[in-house]
C-alpha cells in the first residue's frame, strides 16, 4: 500500500505535467482531423422582376460540409445559402444543377462544401401578368325571418386587380367572396367579406374586404298595371304600342290600388340619328310619388316599343 501510495505521489508536479503534456500531444494529432456533417440551407432563387417560379420546388437543400468539429459545430448558427441566379433567364422549364460552389458559407470558417442534394432541381420560370376581373356577387346563406324577403345585394368594389403567373392570371374572369349569411335577418345589414382565390399564386388588388350592403323589408307580392302610357319626349315622333304593362313588386303592407295614372312612361329619342325615321327604344318608366320605397317596377312588357318620325316613312 506504501508502495503505491509512493509511486503516486512521488514527483506528483512532474507526472502531472507529463498527463497534461501527453493529452495535448494527443489531441494535436487526432483532434483537428476533418469529419463531414449534413447541415439543412435555405435554397434562395433570384429571378427577373416581371418573372416568377410557378412549380413546386424545395425550401431547403442538404449541403455535406467538411472540417474540423470546431468549424461545423459553430457553422450553423452563420449566415447561410443556397443562391440560384436565374435573372437572366427567360420563360421556360430550367434544369438548375446544384453544384457546392453556390453555397454561401462564412468566410476564414475553414469548412468546405463537399455535395449539395438534390443534385439538380427543375425551375419554371413564367411572366408576371396584372389582370382586372369581375367581383361575383356574394353569395347568401339561409333566409331572413318570415314575412320578410332579401330586395337587393350591392358590393364594392365591383372590380379588383389579380397578378400572377400568366397561365394562371388569364383563365380567372371573375372572384368570389365567402358567403354571406341572412338567416333570421329582419332589417338591411352592411358587413364586409373576405375574397377567396384558391389559386394561392394570384395577388388581388384592392386585397379587400368586400363591402356588401343587403337590403332587406318586408315581403313583397307582385302586382300587374295594365294601361300605363308610353310618349316620346319629343313631339316629332310617335310611340307604338302606346300602352305598356307593368309587373310591380308591393310590400303586403301596402294596401292602396295602384293604377296606371301612378306611372310615368317616356321614350328618350335625343340619341337618335335625324335621318332615321323608325328605330326601337327601351321606354323609361318611374312610379310617381311612391307611398313606399321599397315598391319596385320588376318588369315592363312590352321591354321595347317602336317610335316613328312623324311624316316621315321608312
């Protein structure tokens, strides 16, 4: 036991130091070897300004780096990316080979860019277009409490911008909001919905929401005026037939007669050219001093009517 005790403590300075002496002797040899180690980089894809990459392509890419634990062990935490220059391309599918060159990596890290996967990656490139459709009505969901009906939907904007790829910009004519609900409603609402575009590579602009105003009153029938009189608004020409029926819609509360003496009915005739003699019109009808607003003219039969030149034949 003294025996051991002794050749442990004997000199214990200068054994130490050799310990100390040997590990680093050690670690110089076998410690800074290289190892190799996959490292996930955020793939970034430089394009021309009218331009845009329409097919599914990664987020990131696997680059295998070399060098000394040290390096790679504080490497990560850099800045760092897979760069594809494409700003001098044009339309088309691209087959962009993915070489260790295009890895940005910090500079003095001592590390080296070994492989990069996938090998290659497909790229197509599209032209940007900005197209102006049509705002579809929204749709309305449920009905309003009974004994009232839905008059009138009115929205805006009614027409908005979408850009995008180009194949993808021109089949759209029209965008659609999210429905609108009415159920149980019993007076006007004004509320707002959001567009919808499936199409998740289109940008719309206004972005929205859709202002949407539903007037909503009382359920209305529908009442036939016979014998309403049509004229021109000039005395040179004559309107044929001279009559017109109309189709009225009438809250229920309204309980009065409307005859045809409530309407007025004119065919403007300014636009028309001084040589014709005939042509057909669409006649102008309005009630006269409405006990309600919310009477409305649904139809007028005849739609058109024909106005002659007075002395004048075809």
């Amino acid at each position: 036991m003294n025996f051991v005790r002794g050749m442990l403590l004997n000199n214990w300075a200068l054994k130490l130091t050799a310990i100390f002496l040997a590990f680093f002797l050690w670690l110089s040899i076998h410690g800074d070897r290289d190892v190799e180690r996959i490292l996930t980089v955020p793939l970034e894809i430089r394009v021309p300004r009218n331009m845009e990459v329409t097919n599914e392509r990664p987020s990131f890419v696997e680059v295998t780096v070399r060098g000394t634990p040290t390096s790679i062990g504080i490497w990560p935490s850099a800045p760092s990316a897979y760069t594809i220059d494409l700003q001098s391309a044009g339309e088309g599918i691209h087959e962009v080979p993915l070489s260790p060159g295009n890895v940005r990596i910090p500079t003095g890290s001592g590390l080296e860019v070994v492989r990069v996967s996938p090998p290659r990656i497909p790229l197509v490139l599209e032209q940007t277009v900005t197209r102006e459709v049509a705002v579809a009505a929204p749709v309305l969901q449920g009905e309003p409490q009974d004994g009232f009906d839905v008059y009138a939907v009115v929205h805006r904007p009614t027409r908005v911008w979408i850009t995008g790829p180009r194949s993808h910009v021109e089949p759209v004519s029209e965008v659609a909001t999210v429905p609108v609900a009415v159920t149980g409603l019993d007076r006007s609402l004004r509320t707002f919905a959001r567009l919808v575009l499936e199409d998740h590579s289109l940008r719309v602009e206004p972005p929205g929401p859709v202002e949407v105003n539903i007037q909503i009153g009382v359920h209305r029938v529908l009442r036939t005026v016979s014998g309403v009189t049509v004229s021109a608004d000039d005395e040179e020409w004559r309107v044929s037939p001279s009559r017109l029926t109309l189709q009225v819609l009438v809250p229920v509360t309204v309980k009065e007669t409307l005859g045809p003496d409530r309407f007025s009915a004119v065919v403007s005739t300014a636009a028309l050219d001084p040589s014709a003699a005939e042509a057909k019109l669409k006649p102008e009808v309005r009630i006269i001093d409405p006990s309600d607003p919310a009477i409305a003219i649904e139809r007028v039969r005849p739609a058109e009517v024909t106005v002659r030149r007075i002395g004048k034949s075809r």
